[in-house]
C-alpha cells in the first residue's frame, strides 16, 4: 500500500462535521441524488448528529461519552475501547448540564424525543437492516429539519467554544448546501399550498417525507402525500400503515381495529396530529376526513363527547332514554 506521508485524523468535531458535510452535499445535489448518494446521506447524517452532541459532551468531559461515566478510562477512551452513550442519552446529557447543573450554555432546543431524529432514526435502521424504498423528495424534505437542528446547534452551542478554523470552513460548505435544499423544498411546499387551503384539520403528516400533505377529506379511495408522491392506499389501509402495523395479524393476535367512524362507517379513526392543531392531538377519520372530538368508551367510535362524560352524544341521549 503506497504510504503518501498524511496521516488518518479525525477529531470528534471535524469529524461529526465531515460527515454532515458529506450528508448535505449529497442531498442537495443538483438535479438530485442518485440512490446510492441517498442512501449514504441518510447513514452519513446519523452518524453526524451522534458525533456532534458526544462532541459537545466531550468538550466538557470526556467521560460524558461513556454510557457509564463513573468507570470512565482515559487509555481506554483513546483506543476506543469502551462502550458509549447513544445519541438519545447524549442528548439528555447536554440538556441536564444545561439546565439542572448549570454548567454548558444550551441555546438550540434540543429533544431526545424530537419526531425529526425518530424518523431519521428508523430510515436509518431500515436501510441497514431491512432494505427500503421510497422517493428521492420524501429523503429530501425528512433530513431537511435535522440539518437545520445540527446546523444551529453547531453554530450556537459548539462553535464558540471551539475555535477551530478547520470547522468553520467545514460549517461554510454545510451553509452554502443547506440554503439549495432548504430552497428545493420551499418551492415544492409553495407549489401545494392551494390544495391544501381549507383542508388543515383533515391533512396529516406523510410517515415518508415528514411533510403534513396528506389531505384526507372526501373519502379517497388512493391518498397520496401531495409534497412526495407517497401512495397510501384506501383509508383503512393507510391508517395501518401510519402505525407500522398489519390489520389481519393485529386483530388475530388479540389486537385491537381502529374506531369506527359514525360518518362514514371505516373502522379508520386514529390519534394524531394535523396541520391545522400540530400541537395536539386530534381523532380523525382516514376513510373521510371527519374531526371527531374523541372515541366513546360505550360504543368504542368516534363521536362528539359529552362535556363531563366518556359517552359519545348518541350514547348518552339512549342512556337518558332509558331512565
């Protein structure tokens, strides 16, 4: 093997930062990425948000890398010899330094449950242990809000404490990508915005792109996300496939269906979240797009419940009746 005299380093800074470089550069390539380039930007972006927070942490203490920082070993911190935190516990690290002891500054708002790291998270392992299949924009637009917590993050919470001109020329290559692919998905979210006006409270997320663009009024036999193209199927299809599960295997194994839905009569009414109330949870039918206040304990569907009470309205009118 020729030797051409470099030598193999990466600190934990240059590297998180090498590959979020990676990672951008690849997703907002011009005319897009081709499927192998994809594939690597999601594992490369993984990779950099855990270098990144264990960066920070060791910034701090090296032994805040350790799963168990009490056994902490500095020669066997060197060979690597150990077994470290995970980005979730990373995360939860910087938020107690931060608020419980004081001890960093921490002006990003980090979460170790943020719904844009879970969803990177889980394409990340079905690509490494499942396969997969989706559309280049889904990828796109999913990794666009952890580029932009990482990006702040380093910018805010890591780089005045670095000084390091080497990460601040990596973060000038991050800024000048993350501007293309934050402009790419601008326009196709601008491009949809009529179809989705009026329809807020009955358009849900895309479990592909992240994006809430799946409209679901009208009782569509074929939802599709209008952001990515992802198809869906029929209601009652769809609302299985939002929770990753199998209808038939479910309900043998003991499971439970979904609520039905008075309205339209789909055994499709699920809890999340839509466009219009974000924030909070809604009861929404995937077979028409009713909003329903709750799911009746007495009749098990979803209905406009009565204040003070676990009923629906029809069920508590036929227990009045009946006294």
């Amino acid at each position: 093997m020729r030797d051409n005299g470099k030598d193999f380093h990466f600190p934990p800074l240059n590297n998180g930062l090498d590959f979020l470089v990676s990672a951008v550069t690849s997703l907002a390539s011009e005319g897009g990425p081709a499927p192998r380039q994809l594939k690597y930007a999601i594992l490369h972006l993984q990779s950099a948000a855990e270098t990144l927070f264990k960066a920070r942490l060791e910034m701090h203490s090296p032994a805040l890398v350790w799963f168990d920082p009490k056994i902490y070993d500095a020669a066997k911190h060197q060979s690597g010899d150990f077994k470290s935190c995970g980005m979730t516990h990373a995360i939860k690290r910087l938020n107690r330094l931060a608020e419980d002891e004081g001890v960093i500054t921490l002006r990003t708002v980090l979460n170790a449950d943020d719904e844009a790291l879970k969803r990177l998270g889980n394409l990340r392992n079905r690509i490494m242990h499942f396969g997969w299949k989706d559309t280049t924009v889904a990828v796109q637009a999913l990794a666009l809000p952890v580029l932009v917590l990482l990006f702040d993050f380093v910018h805010q919470d890591v780089l005045p404490y670095a000084a390091d001109w080497e990460a601040e020329r990596q973060m000038d290559e991050v800024r000048g990508q993350l501007k293309h692919l934050t402009d790419f998905v601008a326009q196709r979210q601008n491009a949809i915005s009529d179809q989705l006006a009026s329809h807020e409270h009955s358009t849900v997320a895309c479990r592909s792109c992240g994006q809430y663009a799946v409209v679901l009024d009208g009782g569509a036999s074929d939802l599709k996300c209008l952001f990515c193209g992802k198809a869906y199927g029929t209601g009652e299809e769809a609302v299985w496939g939002y929770i990753g599960e199998d209808r038939h295997i479910t309900i043998k194994d003991g499971g439970n269906d979904f609520a039905k839905c008075p309205a339209c009569g789909a055994s499709a009414v699920a809890v999340l979240r839509t466009l219009g109330f974000p924030t909070g949870d809604s009861y929404i039918c995937f077979g028409c797009g009713t909003d329903w206040e709750g799911i009746c304990d007495w009749c098990g569907s979803g209905g406009y419940i009565v204040v003070d009470t676990d009923m629906c309205d029809d069920c508590y009118e036929i227990r009045l009746d009946n006294f």
